[in-house]
C-alpha cells in the first residue's frame, strides 16, 4: 500500500484499487511540480537530471513530452513514475542529411574541436546550428541531430507537488516569476 498527503487530503494506493480525492490527484489545469532524470536506455546512464523542481500546468503539454503527461494524469504527490520513450516520441530519428563531414584543413581554426557550434546557412537564408561530433583522419564531422535523437530514452519522474493553477499559470502553462 503507498499513500500521500497533500493537507488534509490522502490518497491511497494499492495492487487493487485506489481511493483518492480528486483535488489533488494530477488532472487538467492543476499546477504541479517534478523533478525528473532523463535515462539513456541502452546503457543506463543519466543524460540529464534536475534536482530543482520544475513546474507545469497539466493539459498545456509545452514543457513536456505528450506521453510524459498523459502518464502523470491521476498520479499524487510522492508518486514515481518511469516512462519509456522510444526515439520517434522524444527528439526523433536521426537525420543523415543533418551529418557533414569535410576535410579538416576546410574548417576554420576556431571550429576545430569536439562540441564546437557551427551555426549553417542553406540556400533560403535559414540558418542550424550544428556540432562537432567527430575529428578523425584529417577529418571534422559536424551533426545538426538533437544529441538525443535516435535514443530511447527512460523519463524518470518524481512528483513534488499538485495544486489548483490559476487563471494566469493557465494562460502560461507553468508557474509564474
């Protein structure tokens, strides 16, 4: 059995059923705070983690991933939730046509090492920012991918807090400065 208090107010788990009041149970336009890690699936290790809790309003999906919330509806203060991301529904394939490679002595000085931002131009006047993913061979990679693309990634969230949003954490979709 797990329970959790939020007030005056309990929720209460267990293998069979759940009682819970729903106030404080994550449903739309409630405010609620997390902290969550981000896991690379195929060797465990931790791509990103934040200790400081962040805050969103259930329903306004911006801050996070579509699959992410919908996992957390229903779920109480002190809940952890683990979700599985294929790479499709986090930051999505990667692209070849975002991978360069070109002889080193091409590359002006400032851009030769390993994360250097390139940002690119193309034909239309659109600019990407790139990065150095790879000098070998006389030989400098940069990728426009996001880091993460083509990784499965594990979500891994534990919630802080839930409260009713107000009218204009609504319109914004998180906690106000």
């Amino acid at each position: 059995i797990a329970s959790c208090l939020v007030g005056s107010e309990m929720c209460i788990r267990d293998s069979y059923y759940t009682i819970t009041n729903m106030s404080e149970t994550i449903s739309i336009n409630k405010f609620v705070e997390l902290t969550y890690r981000i896991i690379d699936q195929s060797n465990g290790e931790v791509i990103e983690q934040v200790e400081e809790p962040l805050g969103y309003v259930q329903g306004d999906n911006s801050l996070l991933f579509n699959q992410v919330t919908k996992e957390l509806e229903g779920k109480c203060v002190g809940d952890e939730v683990e979700i599985l991301l294929k790479a499709e529904d986090a930051f999505g394939k990667k692209a070849d046509e975002l991978i360069f490679t070109d002889d080193i002595n091409n590359v002006p000085m400032e851009y030769r090492f390993i994360g250097a931002s390139v940002t690119m131009q193309n034909d239309k006047g659109g600019t990407k920012d790139f990065i150095v993913s790879s000098i070998e061979d006389g030989k400098l990679t940069i990728d426009g991918n996001h880091p993460l693309a083509g990784k499965d990634i594990i979500f891994y969230v534990e919630i802080l807090s839930i409260r009713e949003a107000t009218a204009d954490e609504i319109i914004e979709g998180g906690k106000l400065d």
